[in-house]
C-alpha cells in the first residue's frame, strides 16, 4: 500500500483509537490535526507532536492529506466529512452518521451521482473520494462468523432475537462534556451514543428493521442531561422476525453486550467486550465457540477491539472502484431505527 498521508478531525476520546491504529498499520502517517477547541488543540500539539489547526479546511488546504478521521462531537460529523470530500480527500467518520435524520441524508444526497462530489481525488486515484463509516463491531469474529452462519442456512430459519447493552455512566460523566446530553448536539443519549453499534449489528445480522416499536426514558440521569438513558424497544424485521432490546446506563457496573439469536436448529450467543464471541448451542447437543480478538492497550474495553480491522480494511479498499461497504446509506439503518424510538417517546429532533 502505497504512503498515505493522514489528518485526524476532533481530538477527544475515542480519537486515541483512531491515533493508535494509524501508527499501526503501515504506510499510514498522521500529518495533522484539528478541532474547534483551543485547548484540545493544546493537548493534541503537545501530546501527538504534528501541527494543529482550528478547521478541516485549514488542514487540508495546509498539508494536503488524503484521508482524515472525523471523530468529533455527532452534530459536527456532516460538515467535516463533505468539506473533505469536495476537495477529493478520503473520509473515515466515526458514528453516527449524524445527529439528525436530515443532516444523515444531506451526506448519503452527497454522494448521488449528481451531486457535486467530484473533486480529483486527493490521493491521485480514479473515481470519487470514499467514505466508511466506524461500525467496528462488523469486524468482531463473533458477528462475522454469525452472519456467514445465518447466511450459509446451516442454523435453520430464525426465529427470534434479543440484544442488550447494560452499562454505567455518571453524572460526571454528562458534566465533563456536556454535548453528551443535550438533543442539538448529540442528537440522543443512551441509543445513539452507545447502543447505536448493537442496533446496527441487530438489523445487519437479522435483515431491515421495518418498524420500532416501545419507548425511551430518563431512569437515573434527568437532573444532569436531556437525553435518554434508558429504552426498551420491539423491532420488527422485514420477514415477520422480531429482536426485544433492552438498553440502560444505569447498571452499577457495565454487563458484556448481548446479542443472541434462537433459530430452528441452535441458540446463538454474542458476547461483546473483553472475553467475547460467538457461542452455537446447538439443539442436537454439539456446542461451537468462535473467540473474539483480544483487546489491545489503550482505549476502552466497551469500544471493541476491531477499530484497527475496519481502518486497515478501508484503506486497503481505496484502489478498488466499489465504494467502502460501510458508508453513509448503509449507516442510515441504525440511525432511522433510533430516531423511530425517539419519535415513539415524543422526544427528540
């Protein structure tokens, strides 16, 4: 793979995932960051040691990478990723797509073929500049071996699913980044910020969610934030099928999320997090396991351990004319499913 030279937009959590798998993976450099806020800019000069800018256009007009990472707040997701493409410069853009529906379709309009997006693309390619979005948990064994499994027939046909995230969070937690909790920033709480990668993971596995049904609430946290942080929610599939998921932050501590599937032949357990995988209960008796990766340091444990499987595999993509996999109409999925659940409640923008 040819050198490629990267920026990185927003410096805050979960961008040390993003820093480590660029120094990683081969023939990737980080050239430059930037993020709105001085102090992040700060930090990330004196912490990374590459120039720093306030904008994605200043970096980019500056140092002309050919990709950049957008790992920013969610209601500044849209901007930097079509601000880099218009200047034919590759995206990867961590989730959600966006902090509305409008703004998610705004990018998928983007992409059309008539849409203006033509820029030669930056890093000297043919065809238009790509864009994946970070539902890293594709990537995880388990899911990967479930879907092949699902896919092949050999579990029979489905017939129901359940999916959990059971976690922790804290006051202070809304109190050390207080976009976390406000509707016109994050665009949700509990489901789009946390849950959003097994909702995407229930309808890739399961097939299209046609229609949400139950009700988000504020459980613990209505003092401190606006948005949700707890759901129950019914979600039927486009061939009858239906997953209960249950989602909240109020555990003491955080649980392994759930994803399990009942089919004609064999239960089948997803594990996420540190010790996860695949389990087949199979209903002659056999048992199967399919270990996840081990996590590597740094980060969090809840962010999974196939970041670096999704960036390695999106750059290793750009040669070929297909766009990445997992781009914006792909992502707009689990951001239609959530928003259905925030409209169900009367909440929401």
């Amino acid at each position: 793979m040819a050198q490629r030279r990267i920026g990185l937009v927003g410096y805050g959590d979960v961008s040390v995932v993003h820093v480590g798998a660029i120094e990683a993976i081969d023939g990737l450099e980080l050239v430059g960051i930037a993020d709105l806020d001085p102090a992040a800019r700060k930090r990330a000069a004196a912490e990374i040691g590459v120039p720093v800018f306030a904008t994605v256009e200043e970096l980019i007009d500056t140092l002309g990478p050919n990709a950049i990472h957008v790992t920013t707040p969610h209601d500044q997701h849209v901007g930097p990723s079509l601000a880099a493409l218009e200047r034919g410069v590759h995206v990867l853009q961590e989730k959600p797509l966006a902090h509305t529906l409008a703004e998610g379709e705004r990018l998928v309009a983007a992409l059309s073929e008539d849409s203006g997006v033509s820029a030669p693309r930056a890093d000297g390619g043919v065809g238009a500049p790509k864009i994946a979005i970070c539902f890293q948990n594709r990537y995880n064994r388990g899911s990967q071996e479930l879907r092949r499994l699902l896919e092949s027939g050999e579990l029979g046909a489905v017939r129901g699913a359940y999916a959990s995230v059971v976690w922790t969070r804290t006051a202070e937690y809304y109190a050390a980044k207080p976009w976390r909790g406000r509707w016109e920033n994050a665009g949700g709480g509990l489901l789009i910020n946390q849950a959003i990668h097994t909702l995407d993971l229930v309808q890739w596995l399961l097939g299209p969610v046609e229609r949400t049904d139950g009700l988000v609430s504020q459980r613990k946290f209505a003092e401190v934030t606006e948005v949700e942080d707890t759901a129950e929610l019914l979600l039927h599939h486009a061939d009858g099928v239906t997953t209960s998921f249950y989602a909240t932050l109020t555990a003491p501590i955080a649980r392994p999320v759930e994803l399990e599937v009942e089919t004609d032949l064999a239960y089948a357990e997803v594990r996420s997090g540190t010790g996860g995988g695949l389990t087949v209960r199979w209903k002659d008796g056999r048992v199967d396991s399919f270990s996840d990766r081990v996590a590597a340091p740094g980060g969090r444990a809840y962010w999974g351990v196939s970041h670096e499987e999704l960036i390695r595999d999106f750059y290793a993509s750009l040669d070929a004319p297909e766009p990445f996999w997992i781009g914006p109409a792909e992502a707009m999925a689990s951001l239609r499913i959530l928003k259905d659940a925030y409209r169900n409640s009367g909440v929401g923008n």
